[in-house]
C-alpha cells in the first residue's frame, strides 16, 4: 500500500522483541477472506491463529494462518490478494528467521 501515493508519510517506531516472540504484518486480504455465509474471518480469527503455538519458528505461524483462513473459507475461494510476513526474534548469535507468504 505504499505506493498508492506518490509521497506516503511514514513514522518511524521502535519496537523490541525478545527472543521467540514475533512481529506479523499482514495485508487486509486475509481478514477480509468471507466463508459460504458470507462472515468475514476478521481479527478475532487472526488473533486465535497466530496464537497457536510456533515454537519461535515464523514459518509455523505462516502455515497456520493459512490453514485457519482456508479452513475458514472452505470452497469460496480467495478473492483478494492475501500478504503476510513473520519476523521472529532469535537470541543473541542465533540464527537469523523470517518468513512471508503471498498468494491470491
């Protein structure tokens, strides 16, 4: 979404993570995504989903979250482009772990 305008204004904030616990951004696709009535998945959803447990490895919240929203969404399909992208912080002189996914 930064680059629907020509000059977003964007601030800078600082955020510390300890190790095992992570930062998920994700896009509006994936909170949006409707079941066969129609309810969205919603941020409640999301929320239940990430806070399976991971183990600290971010490629587990991605796989989770996308079973939720599929499970969720049964045979309706995906009808927006969906984005999200787990950074999980690691202790000193560990090994460096993100993890993204994007689909439609």
């Amino acid at each position: 979404m930064l680059g629907i305008t020509p000059d977003p204004r964007v601030e800078t904030h600082r955020l510390r993570l300890r190790p095992a616990e992570s930062l998920v951004l994700y896009t509006d696709g994936l909170t949006e995504v409707r079941d066969p009535d129609g309810e969205q998945f919603g941020e409640e959803r999301l929320a239940r989903a990430l806070s399976a447990r991971h183990d600290g490895q971010p490629q587990r919240i991605i796989d989770r979250l996308v079973e939720a929203v599929h499970a969720f969404a049964r045979d309706t399909g995906i009808d927006d482009d969906q984005a999200a992208l787990v950074v999980t912080a690691t202790a000193p002189g560990g090994p460096e772990r993100a993890a993204a996914v994007s689909g439609r």
